[in-house]
C-alpha cells in the first residue's frame, strides 16, 4: 500500500460522514490517512484525517505524486509587449524599437506528467497527457520592476550596443536635458539651506504687519484667559454705579458678569425701599415684575425649551410652591401662573390659613385654571419647589416646619423669591437660587446663587434715603450675582 502515498484522492464515505478530498499519507488494509483534507468541499479543520476501510463506498484518485523532473528542458523566448511599460518615459514611446527589446526572459518547461488514474490501480490505460506550469527562470530579486529603463537603477540595464547605462542616459538627457544627470546624485543639504533662512527677520516682518493695538499686547506680555486685548479705558468709575452711605451697607458686595460692582445692604433699608414703593402705588407692578423675573430664573432650571417644547409632552416638568398669605407670596402665585401658561404642571400648599386681599385674589385666578390649594400629602412630586412661606422681615413661625419638612424630603431644585438672609438651613433646606429686588441683602450660602430682578424702581425712591444709584441691569431683566472679592472691586475700594 506504500505505493498510494502521495496521491491525490477524492474518498466518499456517505452519510453522515460525507466525502473527503486530500493527500494520501499513510495507507494499509483497513485505514487510510489523508493530509490537507477538505471534508464536504471545506477545510478539514486538523491537520489529518484517518477513514476506516468499512466506511469508505467510493474512492477515486484525483491526481498521482509528481514525478521527478528530467534534465532536458525546452527554451522559449517571451517578448515583451512595449504598448503599456510601466513608467515608460517620453523618450521609450519615442524611440521604441520592437526589434531590440532588450527584455526577454528566458523559461524552462518541464516534461510533461501522466494524468491520475482511476481507482481501477495502476494498471488500467493512462489518461491525457496534461502540461507542467512553466517556471520562470529570471532573476527573482526585483519582482516589481516599476523603474526599468531610469536612469542609474541597479539590476534594470537593457541589453545592448555601448557602454552600460548609456541608453538609459541618452533617454533622460533627451527629456530633461543635459543638467539632469548631475542632479539625481546630489542629496539636497537640509541644514545648509536651513542656515541661509533669517527666521528672526521673518518674524520681526511678521510682527509689524500687525495692527498697532495687537502688537501692543504683544509686547505687554500673554493675557490670562480672563483679560481682554482691549484697554478697560475708563470702565472703572463705571463698575460702582451704586454707591450706599456705610451705616446701611451689608458686610458683602456683589459683581455681575459685566464687572459692575451691586452692594448688599441691610434688612431695614430693604424694608423702607418696598414701603416707599407702596406709598408711590408701586408696590403691585414691582411684585408683578418680580413675578415674571422669578419665572425666567425657573424656566432656566427645569430645563427651559428642552422639555416645555409643544411636542415632547411626556417630559412636562412640574412645580410645587409652599407659600403663606403675605404679599411676597401673593408675588410667588402669580410665578406659578406664569409657569403654567407656559405648559408646566403647577400645584401648591399654603401654610398660613388667611391670606391677605392681594392673595385671596391671586388664588382664584388660579382657580380658574384649575389649580387649587392641596395638602401636602396630595402633593405631586415635583422637579422644581418654590418657597415663599415668609416675608424677609417676618418672623419665622412654627406652623411652617411641616412644610419645610416636604421641601426637604422632595429633593428638587427649590427657587427662594425674597427669602430671609437667614435661609432654612436650619430646617435642612437648601435652596439652588434666591430671586430679589430693589437690591439685594447679604444671603447666606445655603439659599443659592442670588438674582436681582428689575422692577423697575424710581430713582426719587433710592435719592430720598441717600443712596447714588444707577441702574445696573443693561439689556438684561435678572442679573446673576456672585460674590466679590478684592480683585473684582475697583482699585479705592479694594
């Protein structure tokens, strides 16, 4: 059985084994091992396969083990077709000659081999003789000869009349003429022609071609990422606009983003402030326009035009407001109305049993939309609570700690519209922003970032209690506050 070891055989065994194609490598009676088997036309996924003789129902030998080659070999000469060269030159298309090609390979072709036999064994007659693959016997080095025929390439020498290369080179002094050749040789000097660069005299050039205000800067120095190329020019007698007698400031000051400087003053000064807007019949516009104020401050919070868009109802936040009966809650409902027209689910407690006339008011037309006191059980869970139990100057009552007690457990973002300085930190109620007016006490930290809400205050209002005041606001109806400290102060107050 020897004899079958590396032939090419097709075995089928049937189901569910199926058929095998490979290479005999080792064979007795009653087994046969093929090696690079494919098994129903797919690799076979180890290196050998042992069939048993009593599972194979038909065998046929696909091809025999080659044969050593004889020594005879046969030449022929392949020329190369000139019509499509691979970088040819403007000079190979001009001067081509068929005729002295100068690329022939030379090819050997070996005897030709029996065809496989059938699984009748050796003895039966030979099949059609079929031809060896030609093996080509040229130079294996250079298997991608894209520069054949340029000039100075090793290995790529046509064959012919003359001295080595003097083809090649007539055909580049031809194209590019005489000054070619020294040229190719000559490694470009990277250093040398970088000394003859003058950088500095480049950049001194660059540099004057700037405007005269920017290279000023240039020559102040780096700007921090909070400074501006621009000179201040005068913006410093700008920043303090109010101006507060010492007796009635705060202990703090505040800074807008626009560097004006707002001081905190007392309780009492804000006191007087509303009870002169009351005496001017203002009293009622200023609590409407701090309504509307405290409104775009919560309209920013619940996620603004995200989620009160008409088409992403599901998304519809909700807020909550714990008022009492005074007439900074009377200020906090009509919040609650505007945020209603605005598509956002309104609800609220009220802690204090009779309301003022201005609340009793504002209640029923909240009413007519279908909002109604509820108590604190039947409360919704709210994304945003606003907190308007107490006027700044009132003093704090028990009755309202259950509703404290709420605002804590609901854990949302709260508003505080005119909050006392104090806070509900003692209640475990901290607040994400404070919306007043007029201007603004010294809050504790607990109640949040601090807006000032115009309400568009007379100036007689600030000069009958002394006090120097421009308005701050600009193009803006809330500003957003934020501590000062000595760098944001002008250079006399720091």
């Amino acid at each position: 059985m020897a004899k079958w070891i590396g032939y090419a055989v097709s075995v089928n065994c049937g189901e569910p084994l199926g058929c095998y194609q490979g290479t005999i490598l080792e064979a007795d009676g009653n087994t046969i091992t093929l090696t690079k088997a494919f098994r129903n036309g797919f690799p076979y996924p180890k290196a050998q396969v042992t069939l048993n003789a009593a599972d194979i129902k038909d065998l046929k030998i696909i091809e025999s083990r080659p044969e050593p080659a004889e020594p005879t070999h046969s030449t022929v000469a392949v020329t190369k077709n000139n019509k499509k060269g691979q970088r040819a030159t403007v000079c190979e298309n001009l001067q081509a000659n068929p005729t002295n090609s100068g690329n022939q390979l030379s090819l050997s072709v070996g005897p030709s081999t029996s065809r496989a036999q059938n699984a009748r064994g050796p003895g039966s007659a030979p099949a059609p003789p079929r031809s060896k693959p030609i093996d080509i016997q040229g130079n294996r080095s250079n298997k991608n000869n894209n520069h054949a025929g340029s000039y100075g390439a090793a290995g790529t020498t046509p064959k012919g009349r003359g001295a080595p290369n003097d083809k090649a080179r007539r055909r580049n002094e031809a194209c590019f003429g005489d000054a070619a050749s020294p040229a190719l040789d000559d490694d470009f000097d990277f250093e040398g022609n970088l000394a003859l660069f003058d950088k500095r005299a480049l950049w001194e050039r660059m540099r004057n071609s700037k405007p005269d205000l920017v290279r000023q800067a240039d020559e102040a120095g780096k700007l921090r990422h909070d400074e501006n190329v621009l000179g201040g020019g005068g913006a410093a007698c700008a920043r303090r606009g109010i101006r507060v007698p010492d007796e009635l400031r705060g202990p703090l000051d505040y800074v807008t983003d626009d560097a004006v400087v707002v001081p905190a003053v007392t309780p009492a000064l804000r006191r007087q402030l509303w009870e002169g807007l009351e005496r001017m019949g203002l009293a009622e516009c200023g609590r409407t326009l701090l309504a509307r104020g405290a409104a775009d401050v919560c309209l920013r919070l619940v996620g603004g035009g995200r989620r009160l868009d008409p088409r992403n109802a599901h998304q519809t936040p909700c807020v909550v407001l714990l008022c009492g009966a005074d007439r900074i809650s009377c200020a906090a409902a009509r919040c609650l109305r505007l945020l209603a027209s605005h598509g956002a689910r309104v609800a609220l407690h009220q802690a204090d049993e009779v309301p003022c006339q201005e609340m009793a008011l504002e209640l029923a037309a909240l009413g007519l939309s279908g909002v109604r006191a509820s108590a604190l059980e039947r409360l919704p869970r709210p994304d945003l609570v606003l907190l308007a139990l107490r006027d700044a100057h009132a003093p704090a009552h028990a009755h309202h700690a259950p509703a404290l007690a709420w605002a804590r457990a609901a854990r949302a973002a709260t508003v505080a519209i005119e909050p006392p300085e104090c806070g509900w930190e003692a209640w475990g109620v901290r607040c994400r922003a404070s919306v007043l007016a007029l201007l603004p006490g010294a809050l504790e930290g607990a109640l949040g970032r601090v807006y000032l809400c115009d309400v568009a205050p007379p100036a007689r209002l600030f000069r009958e209690r002394g006090l120097a005041y421009r308005p701050p606001f600009g193009a803006a109806p809330v500003l957003a506050l934020h501590v000062a400290d000595a760098a944001d102060l002008p250079a006399g107050d720091a």
